[in-house]
C-alpha cells in the first residue's frame, strides 16, 4: 500500500492529535521531578556545607 503525501501528512497530524497531550503531560511530570530532586539536592548540600565547616572545627579542637 502505497501513500501519498497527503496520506501521511493526515497519519501524522492524527498522531500528533491523539498522542500529544499524553506526550506533554509526560514531559511535565519528568520537568516537575527533575526540579523537585535537583531542589532537595540543592538544599541538602546547602546544609551539609552549612554543618561541615562546624563539624571539622570541632573535631580540630578536640
């Protein structure tokens, strides 16, 4: 079976209508854990190198 260019600009913009908002809502979702794992590592090592300074002045002392 053969297609024109017709054809497949349909079979592709039918495609792009029934499997788009699924794909972009996907995308968010990934976007959305991304900032949430880089924000909670980001803190975590804003913290650390809070403690850290204080951890080895004390153990300098002792």
């Amino acid at each position: 079976m053969q297609h024109s260019a017709a054809a497949w600009l349909i079979d592709i913009a039918l495609t792009v209508r029934v499997f788009g908002p699924d794909a972009v809502r996907c995308c968010r979702r990934l976007l959305a854990a991304g900032v949430r794992i880089g924000i909670t590592d980001i803190s975590g090592a804003a913290r650390r190198a809070a403690t850290e300074p204080e951890d080895e002045h004390l153990e300098a002392e002792r």
